[in-house]
C-alpha cells in the first residue's frame, strides 16, 4: 500500500485535567485508515477508544481536555491546525461520526427528518425541497421504510436500532470519505446488531468511505474489519490486518482479549479472562501498562514503555515477549 | 394537540367550580354575622333585616348557592358595597391594569431571565458566569417593595427621571403607558429573572452535556445553531412549565407593588376591598383572579405541549 492513508495519527497524546492535576487518556497512539477500509479498533472500557475519536473530531470537553502532542493528519491536513471554522467545515461532511447510544444522540424536541436536513444545509449550497429529498433517501437507503413519512416522526417513537439507523443517514448525509463508528451496535440487541453491521458494510462498499469502528466485541472485529487495532490503557498494543490478529496474535493482551470471546467455531466451553483490571489513569504502571495482569511479564516489562515491533506485513505489537505471546496465542 | 386542548380546557371547568364555591363559602364563613358587619354598629334590626334580604342570606343554604352560581352564569358577581356598581365592572375596569404590568414584567423576565442564563451557561466558570450568577443572586433576595421604593428614591427623586406613581392606559397613551409602568414592572421582575436565570442556566449546563448536543456539533453545525436551535428548545420545556408559577407571582406580587406606586390595579381593589370588608368584591374580584390564572396556566400548558412533542402524544 503506497497510497498516502486518508487519516493517520502520529502519537497522538489527548489529556484531562482531573482533580489531582492532568491524568493521560490517549497515549502515544498512532495508526493509518486507508481510503475505502475498515479498521477496528478494540479494547475494553476505559482503554481510551472514544477519546481517540472524539480527538479526530475535535469534540473533546472544551474545558479539561487537551491534545498535548502528535499530529492527526486527514487527507495530508493535520485537524489540530485547522481553525475551529475549518473544522466545523470538515465535521459531518468529510467525517462523519456515529456514537453508542442512539436512545440519546437524537434531539428529542425536532422531527427526525430535520435533524438530516439541517445537516445536508450546513454543509451545501441546496434548497430546503431538495435537501428534504435527499433525506428521505438517505432514510430509503439505512432501510426506513416510507421515508416521507417517517420523517415527520420524533426520535421517541422510534425504536433503538431505527434510531441508529437515523443516525447513520445522518452521518452519511454528505458522502463523508470517513466514518468513525463508536459502538454503534453496543446498546442493541443482537439480531439488530447484525443488521446495522451489515448495512454498515453494505453503505462501505457502495460508496468506497473509510469506517473506524470502535467496539469491545472481537465477534464484530471478526465480521467488519480488514484492519485491527488492540487498544490498552490508551495505547496502541498491536495493530494488524484481521486474520492474523485472529491466527497469529503477537500481544498477551490481545491473546486474552480472543480468549475471553465465546468462540462457537471452534467449540470451546472455557472463557477465558484477563485476571485483574485495566490500570487507574491517574496512577499508570511505570513500564508496559499490560505488565502487572500479564502471565508473560518480566522484570525488564516493567522498566519502560515497550516499543512496537514489527511482525510481518502491517502487523505490530507493542510487547517485549512477542515471541513467546504468539506461541500463547496458539495454545488457547 | 387539539384533542389535548379541548382536555385540558375541560380539565379546568370542574377547577373553576371548586374554586367559585370556595369564594362562595367566603360569606358563609365570616365570622359573626356578615348582614350586621355590613350594616355597621348603629344598625336597626329593620336595617340589618334589609342587608340581609338584599344580600340573600334569609334564605336557606342550597338555594343561596343555586342562585349564586345562577347569576355567575349570567356573569353577575353581584354589587360591590364600597364602589357602589358591579363588581365586574370594577373588575372590567381595573384589571387591564394589573394584566398590561404583569405582562410588562414577564415580557423584562422572560428577556432578561434566559439571556442571563444562557450567557452564563455558555460562559460557564468564568467571570461571565460569576457576575451572571451574582446578580441572579442579588435578584432573588430583594423583596419588591423595597426595591420599589428604592427606585423611586432614585429615579424619581433625586434624578427625576420617572414619576413616582400613577397610571396611564395604553389604549390612550403607549408612551406614557410605558414611563408609568416601567418602574413597577421593573420591580416586580427582578426576582422573577432571578429565578429564572437560575434555572436556566442550570437546566442549560444540564442540556449542553446531553448526547444530542455532541451530535448536532458532530454533524457540522455552528456553535450558534446549536445552542440557539438544539440546546434552547429543550431548556424552554421546563421554563415554560415555571412560566405558568411566574405569573401567578407577579399578578400577586402586583397587590405590593401597586399600593408602592399608586396604582389603580385589582391588587389594589381587592386589597382596599379586604380592608373595607367589601365581601362581594372580594368574592367577585378572587374568582376573577382565579379565572385568569388558570386560563394562564392552560396556555402554558399547551405551549409546555407544544415545545415537548412525547408530551403531545399523550
Ligand atoms: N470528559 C472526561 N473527563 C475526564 N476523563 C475522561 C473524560 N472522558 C474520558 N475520560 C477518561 O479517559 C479514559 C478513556 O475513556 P474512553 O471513553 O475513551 O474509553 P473507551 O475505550 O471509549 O471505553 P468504553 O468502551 O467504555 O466506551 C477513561 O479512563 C476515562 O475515565
Ligand atoms: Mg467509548
């Protein structure tokens, strides 16, 4: 892959102000989202996931949050130079975001159909009739039937997955180059969830966008992505493209992280978990913040922060013990 | 949303009843003898026996009642004993005057109450916020009698600048109108803007943390479009509901601030009408009150209805 990435962060660093001074939630993250791919990037709560999107798109708390380092670079821009109006610009036309919990992230007070409207306004030169007509497309095409008159309808009387499937017409109302996803299936149920990710792999291969989906579910990472980011305590741990995450894992966390996932291909009762829990942000490990719930961990893992090493063809971890992880991985 | 203004419309009828026959009991509950306090000490019985056959009360309980609602249906609230004429002429006559300032003044609330809570939401933790709040404070803890006074102190008589009381109907002058009334609606409102600004700017900081606000600013929209339009019209649900208490407020407030000013408002008829134990006024003039604040109270009601669409549903 030769081609310059559509977005690429650069160890990126994103802090808060916390009551005992400044505690960091995104540390040192960096990866690449080529045009017309979908990376995943997992981890369990709290590893920094919804940070590292909200930096991309500039929406972190204005008081508090602050990127302190690194670069976010959008089709060769980096967004952290951009003015506040150049950003507004660039939200919701070329990056287009979809959040957890759709029962909230609709205003309650308008019709569903303006929310899609205004958004299509914003961002175009086009008259309120055609801007509606689009609309109701983008609702024909995220699978609202009888748009027309859907859109007259208030989020309430919508259920959860309808709503999300609003959101994504939202989302797509410009034909953004990229979509961040953060679990966008997390709040639903499972034969929904199903069917939005469908529909998001559909909208992907209809209009050739970028998606990051953010999700603590590898079954979903299974199905969607080709690309895999393992995010722990706000770092990158590995990065690779899916198949070898799932074959040839090189990361003791991403090792737990399949083996805590019901498998039902290969048959397996035994769930295994990660012992322990991810580290406070206020007082992070000194070394390799995996070290102190690792099986693997060795003096030298908790001098400092390990580098990535490179594996194979776009594969990372960030490990000292990679070889011995791998040979772990094989085992469960 | 028709359907729920012809409910709530209904909903009010049985409220209007109770609170006529409240105002009915009034003059079954006088202590003592209404008929010989009306009449005065030195009445004959032949008098009191007049008052009482003029007033109704030789007859037995029900059938004053019945006539009672009789003519409230014919509108008739009966004579008042110190003016001398209908009651609701008195009411006709005065209570323009109390609507125009407790409209006046919840217009300068409604202004000045959100503004100030809005500017200190956005501006949240700065000083903005700090002399925001401060002044809401400071609004909220002064009585408006007071401050009446102290306004005409200073802009009446050291600065000439406003007459000290009085009234002048809009109908026959606006500007003049305006100038009379400005102080006492003045007075009147800071506490409601106190009040007001407060719960705004809560309600606010509440809404702004909301998922549908990170959304609107998701999709691209400037900051104005996403406080004026998607923040404002779910802060307006729960200050619309306090709408309706703010002007029961200020109609009552209205008793204080006309005595302080001079004017000739229903506060001041019934409150001369409460000293000078006018009882059919009183009795006229509360239900009159009454009237208007319920019908207040469904057209925020169906504004709160309009504003919030799951309410509309129901
Ligand atoms: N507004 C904030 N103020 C202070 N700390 C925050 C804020 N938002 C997030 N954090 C902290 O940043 C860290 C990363 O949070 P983040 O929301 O990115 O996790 P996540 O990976 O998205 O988890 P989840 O799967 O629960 O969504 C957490 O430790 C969290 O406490
Ligand atoms: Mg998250």
């Amino acid at each position: 892959m030769s081609q310059t990435p559509l977005l690429s962060l650069r160890n990126l660093r994103t802090m808060f102000t916390g009551e005992n001074g400044e505690v960091v939630a995104v540390d040192n993250v960096s990866f690449d989202v080529n045009a017309g791919e979908i990376v995943g990037v997992v981890g369990e709560s709290g590893s920094g996931k919804s940070v590292t999107a909200l930096s991309i798109m500039g929406l972190l708390p204005k008081t508090g949050a602050r990127i302190s380092g690194g670069e976010i670079l959008f089709r060769g821009r980096d967004l952290l130079k951009l003015s506040s109006r150049e950003m507004r610009g660039l939200r919701g036309r070329e990056i287009g975001m979809i959040f957890q919990e759709p029962m909230s992230s609709l205003n309650p007070v308008f019709p569903i159909g303006d929310q899609i409207v205004e958004t299509i306004i914003a961002h175009e030169r086009i008259g309120h009739r055609a801007a509606s007509a689009r609309a109701a497309d983008l609702l024909n095409r995220v699978g609202i039937s009888s748009p027309a008159r859907r859109m007259l309808d208030y989020p309430h009387q919508l259920s959860g997955g309808m709503r999300q499937r609003v959101m994504i017409a939202i989302a797509l109302a410009c034909s953004p180059k990229l979509l961040l996803a953060d679990e966008p299936t997390t709040a639903l149920d499972v034969t929904i969830q199903a069917q939005l990710l469908d529909l998001l792999r559909d909208i992907q291969d209809e209009t050739g966008m970028a998606i990051v989906l953010i999700t603590h579910n590898m079954g979903v990472i299974a199905e969607c992505a080709d690309r895999v980011v393992v995010m722990y305590a706000g770092r990158v741990a590995e990065e690779a493209p899916v198949d070898r995450i799932f074959d040839a894992p090189n990361h003791p966390y991403t090792v737990g992280l399949l083996g805590s996932t019901p498998d039902i291909t290969r048959d397996e009762r035994r769930l295994w978990t990660i012992p322990g829990s991810l580290p406070r942000i206020e007082a992070p490990p000194s070394g390799c913040r995996f070290a102190p719930r690792c099986q693997l961990a060795i003096a030298d893992c908790e001098r400092g922060q390990p580098q990535a090493v490179q594996i194979g063809a776009a594969h990372w971890a960030a490990c000292l013990r990679t070889q011995d992880a791998s040979s772990l991985g094989r085992k469960t | 949303m028709r359907a729920y203004a012809i409910k709530r419309i209904l909903q009010a009828i049985p409220i209007l009843m109770l609170v006529s026959l409240i105002s009915f009991g009034i003059m079954q509950l006088v202590p003592g003898d209404p008929a010989s306090l009306l009449a005065g000490p030195n009445a004959t019985p032949a008098e009191l026996e007049q008052v009482r056959i003029n007033l109704g009360l030789d007859k037995p309980f029900l059938t004053q009642l019945f006539i009672f609602y009789g003519n409230l249906l014919k509108g008739d609230l009966g004579h008042s004993l110190l003016l001398g004429k209908p009651v609701t002429e008195a009411v006709f006559e005065r209570s323009p005057v109390s609507i125009s300032i407790a409209l006046y003044s919840l217009v300068l609330t409604v202004i000045f109450g959100l503004a100030i809570g809005v500017l200190a939401a956005i501006r949240h933790n700065t000083w903005v916020d700090q002399i925001a709040t401060s002044f809401a404070l400071i609004g909220v803890s002064l009585p408006n009698f007071w401050l009446g006074l102290v306004m005409i102190v200073v802009f009446s008589v050291h600065l000439g600048l406003l007459p000290t009381g009085g009234y002048v109907p809009f109908t026959r002058d606006p500007m003049g109108w305006l100038v009379a009334a400005t102080m006492p609606a003045v007075s009147l409102a800071l506490m409601q803007i106190g009040l007001l600004a407060r719960l705004t700017r809560s309600t606010m900081l509440e809404v702004l943390s909301q998922d549908y606000i990170r959304t609107a600013r998701a999709k691209g929209l400037s900051e104005i479009r996403v406080i004026a339009k998607h923040a404002l019209a779910n802060v307006m649900i729960p200050v619309v509901t306090v709408l309706g208490m703010i002007l029961s407020v200020l109609m009552s407030g209205s008793v204080i601030v006309e005595t302080v000013f001079a004017i000739p408002g229903i506060g001041s008829l019934l409150g001369n009408a409460i000293l000078g134990r006018d009882y059919p006024m009183i009795q006229g003039g509360l239900l009159f009150v009454a009237a208007v604040l319920l019908t207040l109270n469904i057209v925020v009601d169906l504004l709160y209805a309009y504003l919030d669409p799951r309410v509309r549903v129901r």
